[in-house]
C-alpha cells in the first residue's frame, strides 16, 4: 500500500523516511478503524493520507482508542440534537422550498441573481473570489439591480489588516459530530495574504470599515501572477478609503447569518438551509486536524 501510494504520487519509493511516516500513519488509522469497528460504528467522514504527511511524523496526542471515543460521543450528542429538532421542526410554521436556486429562476426573485463563474486558477484566493460573490449577489437582492461582477483582486491587493474576529456557533453546544473542537463561542485571529489565503469575513470587514469603493471585474481584472499590485488606471481608486459615486458597489457592515441563534434549530444543516432562502452567503470550509492532531487529514461527507 506504501509504495503503490509513493509510486502514485511521483516519490521517492526507496526514501525510509517517507516509508516509516507514511506507515506510521496508516497504521494509526487502521487502530482507529479498528476500534471503531468494535463500537459496531461508522465515522461518518473520511480519513486518510496525502503527501502531507510524508513530511510529519506520525504522532499524536490522543491514542486511537480515546480518539473514537470521543468522536463517538460527539456523534451520539449530534444525533440526540438532531431528534429533538426534527421534532420541533415538524410543530413548526417556518418552511423553506423544496427546491433553490439561486443561479436560476427558481427562487423568490424569479431570476438568477448570479454573475458568470470565475476562476481562481492556481492562487489561494477562493476567500477573495467568495467575498466578491457574496457582495455581487447581496446587492441584487437588497437594491434591486443586475447582477454585476466585482473584483477579486481588489480583495488580494488591499485586503491585508490583522485582526481577531469572534463567532457563536449555537449549535455547538452539546458537541458537534466529528468536531469535537468546535465550542459555542470561538475567537479567530487571521491576516488574509493574497494567493497564500485568507479569510472571507476578513475582507467583508476591511470593505465595510474601510469604506471601499468596490470594483467591477472589468475595472479591475483578475491577475494571479501579480495579486500585490493593482493596474495603473485604478491604483488610485482600488484600496481608496472613501466610497465614490461611480462604484460598482459598496457595503457598510457584514453578519455572521448562520449560528447567532438557536430558536428554530439547534441543527446547523437546517440552520444553514433557512438562512439561504434570503440569499446566497459564503461558507468557510475548513482542511482542518481531526481533534487537533497533526496531519489527520479529513474530508466531510
């Protein structure tokens, strides 16, 4: 299996190094599997192994047995939550369509909202690409006009302060299936970095606080070979502190839409599916470390 996945990724099959810390990790796995088989339970995400850990030895703080068993328990409290909001979802008047699509007809403006779709190519921009997204359509539903394409690169060449950002996450509270980190109030501290990453609520912020002048994709083209610098033309205009007349768009605040509050569901997939009948919102998805531990790489299902 070692070397089928060396050989598959184009490694060095004869390195020991990447052989001893890729089956150290395989082998963590199979104890995991293995005891979560003896529970008779199923993780109901993935795990596995990538290139990342040919480079990071293979220890962790939990021992499988204590990590299916933690994972196990937060599992159960998901599902007892998940019950109860059925129930209550049930006695409840709030609905939402059976059927939404926000880039069609088929939603409650009748229309698609959406502008064509972008591409970030090999730059970590996605969180500037979701932030431009989310205004473009916030604005078609608030104000009533077409739809327009902003600049991402606008976000990449001027979205860059450090700052500390608090969530509630409601839901949280009785432990959140497979994430068993996730508290119900948690503090995120980020700096966005142009194609090295960044948060989307970062860049809301600066364009809130900041009072920019939001550009249009065709004032502002997007450039993945030069995300540091704006063209000449709108170099003066692309990190301005003043909202001009001729914007494409400007915001004046931002909110968390999803885990503020708990009083139709305590289920963050029902929370999630009636804050999207108002409009499109950006959702962070995390390549996060099961429970902290280095490397265990894991995918949702």
């Amino acid at each position: 299996m070692v070397t089928q996945f060396l050989q598959n990724e184009r490694m060095d099959v004869g390195s020991i190094e990447f052989r001893r810390r890729m089956e150290e990790h395989v082998d963590y796995l199979e104890q995991v599997h293995t005891h979560a088989t003896e529970r008779d339970w199923v993780f109901p995400y993935a795990m596995g192994v990538n290139t990342r850990h040919l480079y990071h030895d293979g220890d962790r703080k939990m021992s499988p047995f204590d990590f299916v068993q933690q994972e196990h328990q937060a599992a159960q409290r998901q599902q007892q939550r998940r019950l109860t909001d059925q129930r209550r979802l049930v006695s409840s008047t709030l609905g939402y369509r059976e059927t939404l699509d926000w880039c069609s007809s088929d939603n409650s403006h009748n229309q698609s909202i959406c502008t064509v779709i972008k591409s970030q190519n090999q730059c970590g921009s996605c969180w500037a690409f979701a932030a431009a997204d989310s205004i473009e359509t916030a604005v078609v539903v608030h104000a009533g006009t077409k739809p327009q394409s902003l600049s991402p690169q606008q976000f990449l060449a001027c979205s860059s302060r450090a700052m500390t950002t608090t969530f509630d996450y409601c839901w949280a509270e009785s432990g959140v299936d497979g994430s068993s980190w996730l508290h119900s109030k948690m503090v995120w501290g980020s700096t966005n970095d142009a194609c090295n990453g960044g948060m989307t609520h970062a860049a809301f912020a600066d364009a809130a606080q900041l009072h920019w002048s939001l550009l249009s994709q065709l004032d502002l083209p997007y450039n993945e070979e030069d995300t540091a610098q704006p063209s000449e033309v709108t170099l003066a205009n692309a990190c301005s502190n003043s909202t001009a007349d001729d914007a494409a768009a400007s915001i004046s605040g931002w909110e968390q839409v999803v885990g503020r509050l708990c009083e139709n569901s305590t289920d963050s997939t029902e929370l999630l599916k009636l804050a999207l009948q108002q409009q499109p919102i950006s959702v962070g998805i995390g390549v996060l470390y099961a429970s902290r531990q280095r490397n265990a790489y894991r995918v949702a299902l």
